[in-house]
C-alpha cells in the first residue's frame, strides 16, 4: 500500500479506548498512530458498506434484482386474482 500523505490533528477519546489502543501498539511493537490508522479503516470499511468486496457486492446485487422481480411477477399474479 502506497503511503498516503500525512495531516498532524487533534482530537480527543475516551481514555479507556486510548489506553486499550496503545496497549495493542505496545503489544505488537508498533506505531501508536499505526494501530489508531488500522481502527479508522476498519470503520470506514464498515461505515461504507465496503466489508464484502467487489465480487460479493455484486453478487448482492444479482440477488436483489432478482428478488425485486420476483417481487414484481408476485403483486401482478395477486392483481389477477383480484
């Protein structure tokens, strides 16, 4: 992964996350702001639906058209019995 540029920020956490997040940097001989980058990805992974990937996602898709027209054939079949 190339190295994005870097912005020096403030900011402020609850103190027990703080703690938990430079134990784990402490624990696996990194970089604080390493492990910090790792929890936000992960989160804006999360936050935008990108946890799938590109070939799961558009398998969902598939799926989803399909259901919506089958969705579709089932409210005409109820129309004609009506």
């Amino acid at each position: 992964m190339a190295m994005a540029e870097r912005e020096q920020f403030s900011s402020q956490l609850d103190s027990g996350m703080l703690f938990r997040l430079r134990e784990i940097a402490d624990r696996e001989e990194r970089e604080f702001h390493e492990v910090l980058e790792d929890a936000v990805r992960g989160y804006l992974k999360y936050r935008t639906n990108d946890v799938m990937g590109p070939e799961m996602s558009a398998y969902l898709d598939v799926i989803l058209e399909r259901m919506g027209r089958f969705q579709k054939m089932r409210e005409l079949r109820e129309q004609k019995t009506e």
